[in-house]
C-alpha cells in the first residue's frame, strides 16, 4: 500500500467505496487521516464502520477538509459534488491526484502517463513489459491492473506506468509525468465535456501543463498538423508550456519495419502503439535490443486484438475494446475477409473511420441498439446479417466464413445497451467461440 505523512491529520472524504475507493480509504486511513465514507450501498460501507466517520459529503460541512475523492466516474459536469465542494473551497481530486501528492516521500522513481483516445492500455502494458524485460522494478496503474494507491510502493529506480483516462486528468492537479504520452484524439465521451470536442482535447493536454522542466513529451501523429506516422518529442520545455503549442525539439519518423512484433502487435494501430512505447523507453534509458525483445514476446491484453481460436482454418479474434469508430478502424485494417460483429450503444453517427477499411470485410453481423443503423449503412456494399444479439451473430458468422477468414468482434460502439462493460461482451464472445470447437 502506498501512504503518505502529507496526508497525516487532514480530512478528506471518499465517495464511492468501489475497488479504487476501498484502496483510497485504506491508504488515507493508514496515513493517519481523518476519512469520511459514503457509497449507496450499504455493504460497501459496512467495512469502514468503527474505523472512519460515514456519511454523505453532499449532505456534509466541508469546511477545513483537503478534497473529496471521487470515482473517474463520477460526472463533473453534472454531479451535484462538484458545485457542492466548490462552496466550500474544496478540490475535488481521485486517486492519481493522491498519488502525486505521496511521490515526495516514495524511493527515487520515474513516472510514466499514457492518455489519449485509443490504444492506452496496449502502450501503457507494452510500457511495462519493456521494462519488466529490462529488469527495472515497475508497476502498472491508473486506469489498468490494480488501483495504485493498493500496490506496494516500487524501490529506488523503479518506474510507475500509469494510463490515464480524461476523467482521471480531470481529477489530478499535480502529476508531473517523466514522460508523458500522448497516443491520439478523437471524438468520444463528449457527454462528459458538453458536447465540446475541444474541452475534451484540452483535458487530455493537461497531462503535459502538470509536467515541469526537464520532463519529455511525445506526442503522436496529427495533433500539430503533422504528416503521417509522425511521432513529435518536446524535450525540457519551460514550466507552464502546452507541448501540442511549443516548438518543436525534435521529430523523428516511426519505422518498426525491420523489426519482428509479436501477433498482438498487429494492424497499424498496433504499430503507432509500438511505436510510442518504444520511443517512451529509449527515454526512459532501456536499451534498443531489450526493447525489440519485447516487442517480440509481448502477449497483448484480452478483448484488443486477442486472438481466440482457430477453428477449421478460421480465426476468431475478440477486439470488445473497439468501443468507437476510430478504435474499430485499424482492426478492420489488420484482416482480409472478415466477418465483422458490431453495434451495441453507439457514440457518434455513422461508420466514421471504418468507412474507408470497408474493402477488408466480406460480411457483416450487426447486434445491439445500433444495429439496425449500421444494417441500413452497410446493405448494399457488403452482405449483412441482422443478428441482434452476440450469440446470433456468432453462430451465423461461424457458418458462413471459410477457411482463411476472420471472424472479428469489434464493435466500433459501447456495451451497456447488452452488457455491464467491453469486459463482459469480450468474455461472452470468448465463451461463445469456445463452444464451437
């Protein structure tokens, strides 16, 4: 468990006692904090009975507490919280606000945070890998593996790789980042910033306006009207510089090409994710020929790009990841005659970025909410089947493709219309295709 003496004798509240609150309360408690508690749920709350004050911050006197820690999903823009703790001069901060303030007092250490729309979880765990290869003691955390106030603090030289959501930017005020990463921007979770695409863009660049002097900023592809596979690098900007408005230290061109990349790496996607964590670990002093190791035996993560099975010549791969457009386009763009699976509850009109990677899909599956749109897009371009829900489009996709095809989940579309999250649709589709052997 992390801990810190800065937090010794404050009060903060915690609401929400999911995973990430559970571990948020015990660290604030075992620092010798004053914690009030508040979930919904009444068995969320019974564990801290006895041990901190419970009771709702909505309905409490915030005078003289240091934040309110909430839950990345809590909504700023429409939770009462918010106004509520701002009347009483109070931040309203998360876990990762709390881990920077804990960074002071840990063993000498580098922090590494990987944002932007699609592909963080694959860089930030290819991060890791890079570095658990090379031998430097690293953790995971943020918005992947366990909540990083729950993890044992790393010893000296060791590298804390954090992926890191809007949401959780929105919630920190003071992680400067060694190396911060920027991967790409494209519309999504516009509920979250009023429908504004540019407030969206701006939460993503406060990881780089936390950074401080001597800090590196790599920033891929278009973000400064760059050409193709560009990957920007600002190095040593001066305190209180935007990188994505400062000029430029050094560019270089990503080529991978000459080296081997495991499967999980396939798809251009997957290259720019390559890319960026390998450019992320020359930084970070790893060197060249540990790194392309890595890229060699790196396994990938389940629902991006996981391959499940081959069944009589056909692939089956669970990209349940693919919760928009833009994230579903490279898939499409690693496989000839696919099958596609997609739909659930949409995020914006249309095909978007997959538009131009329909040439790859020799039929489609359309499941969900969003199903009978994307049908009504797609007939008379390619075959589609009107399937509804997962185990319909699975099955019907099974005996139509021929050896040779990919069968391929990627939904270009969120869960919650069928499922509680991407996690539960991808596990579905892997029980599914299990069954056909």
């Amino acid at each position: 468990m992390i801990t810190s003496p800065a937090w010794k004798d404050r009060k903060y509240a915690v609401l929400g006692l999911a995973r990430s609150g559970r571990a948020t309360v015990e660290a604030l408690l075992a620092s010798g904090a004053d914690v009030l508690v508040w979930d919904d749920r009444a068995e969320a709350r019974e564990p801290f009975a006895g041990r901190s004050a419970i009771g709702n911050p909505l309905e409490a006197d915030l005078t003289g507490y240091a934040g309110v820690v909430v839950s990345p999903g809590v909504p700023l823009n429409t939770h009462p919280i918010k106004p509520h703790a701002d009347r009483f001069g109070v931040p309203v901060i998360g876990d990762v606000e709390l881990f920077a303030q804990a960074r002071a007092d840990l063993p000498p250490h580098k922090v590494v945070g990987i944002t932007g729309t699609n592909g963080k979880s694959t860089t930030t765990a290819l991060v890791h890998h890079m570095l658990k290869t090379a031998g430097v003691p690293t953790t995971m955390g943020g918005n992947i593996g366990l909540p990083i106030l729950e993890q044992d603090p790393l010893p000296e030289g060791g590298v804390y790789v954090l992926e890191l959501s809007s949401y959780q930017i929105d919630l920190t005020y003071s992680l400067d980042c060694d190396v911060a990463v920027l991967l790409n921007i494209t519309p999504d979770h516009l509920d979250r910033y009023d429908w504004d695409f540019g407030k969206y863009a701006a939460s993503k660049a406060r990881l780089f306006e936390m950074q401080s002097s001597g800090s590196t900023a790599l920033i891929y592809d278009d973000l400064r009207d760059a050409s193709d596979a560009v990957l920007w690098i600002v190095d040593d900007f001066e305190d209180g510089t935007r990188p994505i408005e400062a000029d430029v230290e050094g560019m270089v061109r990503i080529d991978l090409d000459g080296l081997t990349l495991s499967p999980s790496l396939r798809g251009p996607h997957n290259h720019a994710n390559a890319s960026a964590a390998f450019y992320t670990g020359s930084y970070l002093g790893i060197t060249e020929p540990m790194m392309e190791g890595a890229l060699r035996t790196f396994t990938g993560l389940p629902h991006r790009m996981e391959r499940v099975a081959e069944i009589s010549g056909v692939s089956y791969v669970n990209d349940s990841k693919g919760t928009n457009t833009a994230a579903s386009a490279p898939a499409l763009a690693a496989f000839d005659n696919i099958h596609w699976i997609l739909g659930g509850l949409a995020k914006e009109p249309g095909l978007g970025e997959c538009e131009a990677e329909l040439g790859h899909v020799k039929a489609a599956y359309t499941i969900g909410k969003a199903g009978p749109d994307f049908a009504a897009l797609l007939e008379g371009r390619v075959p589609v089947e009107r399937c509804e829900t997962l185990d319909c489009a699975v099955s019907t996709a099974a005996a139509k493709a021929q050896a040779g095809d990919t069968v391929l989940l990627s939904p270009a579309c969120a869960s919650f219309d069928q499922y509680a999250d991407f996690e539960k649709r991808g596990d579905h589709f892997r029980a599914l295709v299990e069954g056909l052997k």
